[in-house]
C-alpha cells in the first residue's frame, strides 16, 4: 500500500465529516449517515486503489451504498477498507461532543470480517501492551495495566461509554479506586485515546459495536497499543428476550459462517493483521481526540488525525475548506 494513499484517505474522511456536520443537531441521524456515505463512497472511488468494502454499511441487501464486498476505486493498490462514515450519528443528530468520520485501510486480508454486533473490547496503550487479557476478570486487568504503567491503582484512568450495561463495571472500577471517565457514546475515540501520546486515558474497557471495534484495532495497532475483544450476541448484552435471543442466535450463525466464533477472545493480530495500515478520523464535533468542524460562511476548518502504521507516523492535519469550491456530487452535500 503506498504511503502517498494516506493522504487521499484523510481527503476521504474530511469529505465525510463536512457532510454529516450539515446536519448536526438537527435530530436526523440517518440523513447525516447518508450524507456521510454518499459522500464517502464519492471520494473513494476518485482515490487510486482496487479497494473492497470489508466493514461497511451493511450487507448488499440492507445498504444501497458501502455495503461489504462493495468495490471502490479507480485502480490501484489491493486494498481492503473499513469504514465508519458518522462513528457516532446519535452524537452528531444531538449535537454531542466526540462524533469522527473514520476509515481504515490495509492490504487485502488485513482486517477480520465480522457482522455488525457486539463487541467487548479492551485496549490499552504501548506501555501496557501484552499486559492484558479478556480472560481474566476485569480487576486483574486494571491491576496488570497499573502494574505496567509502574502507578497505583488511583491513578488509572479508564475510559469507557455511560450505558446502562457499563453501570457495575462502572462501579466496580470506582471502588476498586480508579477515575473512570464515562463518555455517552463513541468508542473508537476512546479506544484511541488510550495510545495518544499526550493523553491522559490508560485504559478502554466497553460493550460497543464490532465494526467499531475493527476500525479501532487498526488505529491500536498502527499506534503499538494492545487490544483484545470478544463478539458478543445480543441477547447477552441487551437481554434474554425471545427478539433478542432470535436476533443473537442468528448473529452466531452468521458468525459461524464466516469462520469466526462469538464468546472468544480475539487477540489484535486477528483483528487487524498487518502493521501496514492506514487510519484516518475527522472531528465532526469536538472531542479529546480531534476538534470539531467550525464553519463560518462558506469557509469551514477540519482536523484530521493521519496514522500510518509502517512508520507509525501520527499526523494531525488542519484543513481550511471553501465549501463552494467542493466537486460535483460533494458540494451538495457540504454547502
Ligand atoms: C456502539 C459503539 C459506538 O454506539 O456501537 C454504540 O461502538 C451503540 O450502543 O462507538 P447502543 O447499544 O447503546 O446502541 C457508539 O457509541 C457510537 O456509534
């Protein structure tokens, strides 16, 4: 994969996350998904690559655009792309911090193919990495980690998301003595955070989504960070309830038929299974990650955070985009 697709991919996620910020706070998460995706795919597919879809919008039948084993580009470099047009389209249609555009790229075979359900995950930065293990109880975790990190137990700081599920965890961490920051949603940023070099955050422990998860363990492992995570069904996490136990059992058949087990764990090398990786995430609204878009007039600034994990290089690139000036297709859904 040549390094110079880096920043066609950043020109990709910037795309997208000007779209889902026309509409911000104005409670339509779909409509800002869409705009996402539409956009999204109209970038892609001007970028220099034989790409495929593997973490996507869906399956052919329920999404029209991104859908896996959707091909994109116009000739290039092999690659097979995770995307996450609006990672947090609740957070955009409500006008809360921490929404991203995100994306991430690696050679063809690079990434695990799982279906949209969900996912326990554990992610720790460089220091602690090897350190962890969804094994083993949580309090075992924090302890290896603070261990790691040569720092008591009051001085761990875990990220995580304020669901409902999290609430004993949540607790449980607090007595134990470590500050747990609860963010209401996104978790690929929270994921992040743990291997930012000038970031608090030692630790993301949550219940989210699996293609969340994914495109997280690029962005981990292009850092040298640790993740491990474990699919779940849902009727394991939202419930026992006839639907739900429906909708999880057909969730491991599908599993199934990918290859891939629910219940076990799944180390970073399965998730993602080459240091050859790409990321690239745009601030939508602002978070501990990224800033957000400001716009005034037809004048707009994004920031994009660039790794590329060969050289594990992590840019951050601030861009001033005149909104009238976008192509044909894009300027629609920007203005
Ligand atoms: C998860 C998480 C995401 O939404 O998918 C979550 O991975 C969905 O949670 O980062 P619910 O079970 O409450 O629907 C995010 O937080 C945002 O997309």
């Amino acid at each position: 994969m040549k390094r110079d697709l880096a920043m066609a991919f950043s020109r990709v996620t910037e795309g997208a996350a000007l779209a889902g910020y026309k509409w911000l706070g104005r409670g339509d998460k779909n409509a800002a998904d869409q705009a996402a995706v539409e956009v999204m795919r109209i970038l892609l597919n001007k970028t220099d690559i034989d790409g495929e879809i593997v973490i996507g919008e869906g399956e052919i039948d329920e999404a029209p655009m991104l859908y896996i084993g959707e091909k994109v580009g116009r000739g290039g470099d092999a690659v097979d792309i995770a995307v996450d047009p609006i990672e947090g389209t609740r957070m955009t249609a409500m006008g809360q911090n921490n929404a991203l555009a995100v994306l991430a790229a690696g050679e063809t075979g690079s990434f695990l193919k799982a279906p949209d359900m969900y996912m326990e995950k554990l992610v720790v930065g460089p220091a602690a990495a090897g350190m962890i293990d969804l094994e083993k109880p949580l309090e075992e975790n924090l302890k290896a980690t603070a261990a790691a990190l040569n720092k008591p137990l009051s001085e761990l700081v875990v990220i995580t998301l304020a669901k409902p599920r999290h609430d004993e965890v949540i607790a449980e961490m607090q007595r134990m003595g470590v500050r747990v920051y609860a963010v209401p949603d996104g978790d690929v940023a929270a994921s992040i955070l743990t291997c930012m070099p000038d970031s608090e955050v030692d630790m993301m422990y949550c219940i989210g989504g699996a293609p969340e998860g994914v495109v997280s363990a690029a962005a981990i492992r292009a850092l040298g960070g640790d993740m491990h995570g474990r699919l779940l069904p849902r009727h394991e996490v939202k419930g026992d309830t006839e639907e739900n136990r429906k909708l999880g059992e057909e969730e491991i058949r599908r599993c199934a038929e990918m290859g891939i087990e629910t219940n076990k764990v799944l180390q970073l090398g399965d998730m993602a299974r080459s240091d050859n990786v790409i990321f690239a995430g745009t601030g939508i609204t602002k978070g501990d990650l990224l800033e957000g878009i400001h716009r005034q007039g037809n004048m707009a600034t994004t920031e994009t955070l660039l790794i590329r994990g060969k050289c594990r290089t992590i840019r951050r690139i601030k861009s001033t985009h005149y909104l009238d000036r976008k192509d044909d297709g894009v300027v629609e859904h920007v203005l």
